[in-house]
C-alpha cells in the first residue's frame, strides 16, 4: 500500500470531512483570489439583479487551491442548490439526463475533473448548457427519434486541473473562465489562522507563518500540515503551537523550508545525478523515480515550476541554479 503523501495537493480519503467544516461560504470569508473574488460579486450581482441564471463557469488550476470550494460560495452566493458530481462517474448520457433531470431552477451543478467527461456525453451537455434543453435520441425498431426535453434555468460549474484537455466546443460554452492561481504566503498564514480556530488548536503568529511558508501555494495542503502539526501538539500535551514545536514537526515530516519532501528531492536529484541536470524527458524521470508521468505533470511539477526549480524546454526538463543551490550540487556543465 502506498504511503499517503502530505504534500499531495490531490484529496485523500480524511480530507472531506474536514473541508467542509473549514469551508468558507461566502466571498467575504473567502481568502485569496482577489480579482477573481472581485469579477465574481460583480458577475453575481449582474445576475441576480436581472433574476437570470449566473453564466456558466469555468475553474482551473493545480489541484488543491479551492476550485470545489469557490463552487460552493457561488451556489450560496446565488441563493439557490448544489449538485456535485465527479466527471469519470458520469459514464453514459442517461447518467447526464438523471442528473440534469433533478435541477431546479437557479441550481449549481458543479462536475468535478470535466476534462474526463466521455465526448458522447459531452456532447448532450452542449445543449443543455446554450439553450437549457436535454436532446434525448430513441432507438426502436431500427428507427430513431429525437426528444426534446425543457430543463430550467441552472449554472454549470466546471473544474479542471487540465484545462488543455478541455475540446474547444465545451470550453466556448462557459461563459466565465478563471484560472485559480497558487496562495501568497499571507493568503495562507490567515488560512491557518482560520483553520486554527475551527479546529480548535490555537497557533502564534510566527509559527502560522512557517507553516503557511512550507504549504507550496496550496490551502488544502496547509490544513494538512496544521493537522499534522497539531498531532504532534497533542501527543506533547501542548495548548497551542508554537515556532519550537512548528520546526520541530515539519523536521520529522521531513518538510524542508521550501515545502519540498523527499518526493520532490528525488525527482530533482535524479534530474541532476542521473541526467546530468537535463534536459530529460518526463517519461525517463516518472520510470526512474517510479511515479506515474500524470502525478508529476499534475501534482509534482506546477509547484516546482512556480518557484523556479525546473524549466519546462522543447527537449525536456531542465533544473536551474536554484535547484543546484539548494540541493548544494556543483554544476556538471551546461544547463541546456
């Protein structure tokens, strides 16, 4: 069995519940996003001003950064339900019809990983997004016939940690498209602040601020570490967290200051041990490292990406100074 990563910006199977205790409701409680959360009130009060459905919306980022989360605030913003629904799980169009078939008027259908919707699929939901219609086809005695079945008027919601997967046709038919970029270190250090209250486990200041600095951009994965770090706070019998007991717990989760684990050190030695510092290609990197090429494209990659360990050429992967620097490795040579 694999071990669970704390790092791993994906949802694990203890994540759930506490999101939604931890889940803010409203766009005022909703920290970071700034100029999404400022387009949104204004899209949103547009909306309900002219007692019309919110256009289609369009999330994505990098896993972790609250694209399930916003969905929520919207549906509570507009005053009207929420139907969650995962992408792979909607397999046939009849799963779609039973879906749509349940909406009502002002609903949110939020499908999670769109990208993976199969294009049969897809393909009915065209309509049911443009013209709020449901096109069924009839099969009988070698014959076909087309339903046209009225839906009401409903939001759809889509996220994506790929958006480049997304065909052209369903893309043009969200109406608003927002990228959900990686937390600033202050964005996350109030989010541990929060999440300490709810929680329960009260936090100092500078001990909030090197948690948020290690959480890689990523509330979910700050909550984590919080949770982590409140572990060993308990195992102490310690009232409240302090920078002692911070540095502590991120040295035995073996965190570094970077918020790199020994996954993201593996991956970045063996660019510069085994291929030299790059450029390799990310198929050799997931077989020596034993990943799946999709984790390191997905979850490992972005963050690295963002703070300027790896370069992303036409050849390959290439590591930076940075990377040498704070692996303390000598250059082999040229980086490209």
């Amino acid at each position: 069995m694999k071990e669970e990563r704390i790092l791993d910006a994906r949802k694990e199977s203890g994540d759930l519940n506490d999101e939604l205790s931890l889940r803010p409701q409203r766009l005022s409680e909703y920290i970071g996003q700034e100029e999404l959360k400022k387009n949104l009130r204004v899209f949103i009060g547009a909306a309900k001003k002219r007692h019309e459905p919110l256009d289609h919306v369009l999330l994505y980022g990098p896993p972790g950064l609250g694209k399930t989360t916003m969905a929520y605030v919207i549906a509570n913003e507009m005053g009207g339900s929420i139907k969650v629904v995962n992408g792979p799980s909607i397999e046939r169009t009849g799963d779609l019809a039973a879906i749509l078939s349940e909406l009502e008027a002002g609903d949110i259908l939020f499908i999670d990983e769109i990208h993976r919707l199969p294009r049969p699929v897809e393909e009915v939901l065209y309509g049911a997004m443009e013209d709020f219609e449901l096109s069924i086809v009839i099969n009988r005695e070698g014959s076909s016939k087309t339903i046209n079945m009225p839906l009401p008027p409903f939001t759809l919601v889509g996220a994506t940690t790929r958006a480049g997967d997304l065909s052209s046709p369903l893309r043009a038919r969200f109406g608003i498209s927002a990228k959900i970029n990686f937390y600033q270190v202050n964005d996350l250090e109030e989010i541990i602040m929060r999440t300490s209250k709810v929680l329960g486990m009260p936090i100092d200041v500078e001990a909030a601020k090197i948690l948020s600095e290690r959480s890689r951009g990523t509330p979910r994965i700050a909550n984590r570490i919080f949770k982590r770090v409140r572990d060993f706070a308990s195992y102490e019998n310690l009232e409240r967290i302090d920078v002692s007991l911070a540095n502590m717990a991120l040295d035995a989760l073996k965190i570094d200051a970077l918020g790199l684990d020994e996954v993201d050190i593996r991956y970045l030695e063996t660019i510069i041990e085994r291929f030299h510092g790059g450029p390799v290609g990310l198929e050799s990197i997931a077989s020596s490292i034993g990943e799946e090429l999709t984790n390191l494209e997905d979850v490992y990659e972005p963050y690295l990406l963002m703070i300027g360990m790896i370069n992303r050429t036409p050849r390959g992967r290439v590591a930076t100074e940075k990377a040498y620097h704070h692996l303390k490795k000598a250059h082999q040579g040229t980086l490209f």
